[in-house]
C-alpha cells in the first residue's frame, strides 16, 4: 500500500509540474471564485487509476469525482490539488494530499508538494516524515511567542463572521499569523515545525485526512474547537504542538 501511495503522488505530481505556471482550463464550481482546473481533474484520473489498478476493491472519496464506493473497510481520501487557487496563479504552494482509512480510522497519510519536492509521509504508528527524515512538532509553550496559520472558506455563507472573528481575536493578542491557502500544507509544516499551531473552519475531508495522521505522527494534539475527538468528516480543525492547545482553545471559545 505505500508503494502504491507514493507511486499515485510521483506520478500526479509529475502532472502537476508539467502545468505549472503555464496554461490550462479553469472552471468554476459552485461559486465563482472556488475553481478546478483541468490539471486537477487530470492529477485525480491518474491517481484513481493508479490505486484501483493494485486495489481495485477500494473506496475512493475525491474531491472532485465524489464518492466510489465499495464494500471494502478501506478508503483512500484525495485531494489532488490543494491549494489549487494558488496553482491557478503560479504560486507554488499547493499539493497533492492522500489518506487511507481503514474502519474509519487514518492509517497512512501523504502530502506531496511537487514544485518543492517536499513529501510527508506517516503511517499509524511509526512516525511522520519530510524526506525520509523523521519530523516533530515544536516545543514552544507560550502562546504570544508562537506563529500560526489559519485559512478562510471559500463559501463564506456557511460560517460567515467565526473565521474573522477569531483571526481577530488572536490578531487583538499581537500573535503573527500566516495564510498559506493550503490546509494540508498548514498542518504539515505544523508537525515540522514551521508554525505552532493552525486552526480553521469548513474544511472537507480530503483537505485534512493525511495531514492529520502526519500532525498526530509527528507529535502534535488535534481537536475540535471544545477539545473533542477529531473527525476529518466535521468542520473545525484545531492542531497544534500540544503546549499551546488549551491557550488557542480558550480564544476559540464561543465563537
């Protein structure tokens, strides 16, 4: 199975290089700034061909086709590009991120940036990676000393006031932020340790399902905004080193 996942990643991303920066259809979806692009839909067909070809009895959930469903207790979880607004401007940042689900639980995770060759990998268990070498969260434990990441939803409907509302209030403690528009780039390079903690609202399962297992893999704590059990089917993520969980909680209460 991590033959075949790093496999769907090399071979998608060599797709995504191929388009980078150059020039390809865009189309909207349900509003008009939540695009796909052609690269996308071309970066999906290859890895769905890729995993069905060594398992063809598994589940697929994808961002763009949906659902195949099987009566397989896997799932592989995909998004073939996140990030794929700033692929559409030649900003490389964006990714291919792939998780496996057994019995509703994550037990491999890969996110593969091919403009930077950064891929992080983790299997339940055994650590989480960049390269081959093992990564971990940071050790700050003072909030106001941290830096932070967060994305905002396309679809502002949905939680119209919460994301500002809390951008603000970390804002309102002088604690820098960053916006990377990327959530599994967000919680990989938490578990590497380029920010201390990353909090957003309305994601989809395919934005987060490897990048939680590699946050978690890499020592990190994530929750949802009470400190429940995460659910990469909900829509809040909080993930942070774990020393500054509870003190980004207490800012996130009663949005």
């Amino acid at each position: 199975m991590k033959n075949t996942l790093h496999k769907a990643a090399f071979e998608a991303g060599k797709i995504i290089k191929e388009y980078f920066a150059g020039t390809f259809k865009i189309e909207s979806k349900d509003i008009i700034s939540n695009i796909v692009t052609e690269v996308d839909k071309k970066s999906e067909s290859k890895i769905i061909e890729i995993i069905k070809a060594d398992f063809p009895e598994h589940n697929i959930l994808s961002e763009e086709i949906g659902a195949l469903e099987t009566d397989s207790e896997y799932k592989w979880v995909i998004d073939p590009i996140d990030g794929t607004i700033n692929f559409a401007h030649g900003i490389p940042i964006c990714c291919i991120s792939i998780g496996v689900e057994k019995e509703g639980e994550i037990i491999y995770g890969l996110v593969y940036n091919p403009m930077s060759e950064e891929l992080f990998y983790a299997e339940k268990g055994k650590g989480a990676y960049l390269n081959e070498k093992r990564i971990s969260v940071t050790k700050e434990n003072n909030l106001r000393k941290s830096l932070l990441v967060t994305g905002f939803p396309y679809v502002s409907k949905n939680c119209p006031y919460k994301p500002v509302e809390s951008f603000k209030r970390f804002i309102d403690l002088d604690i820098p932020i960053r916006r990377l528009g990327s959530a599994a780039l967000d919680l990989c390079w938490t578990a590497l340790g380029r920010f201390d903690g990353f909090w957003e609202y309305n994601l989809n399962p395919w934005d987060v399902a490897a990048g939680y297992l590699i946050m978690t893999e890499a020592g990190g704590k994530v929750t949802d905004f009470k400190n429940g059990k995460f659910s990469i089917y909900e829509k809040e993520i909080l993930a942070t080193n774990g020393l500054i969980h509870n003190e980004m909680l207490k800012v996130l209460m009663n949005l």
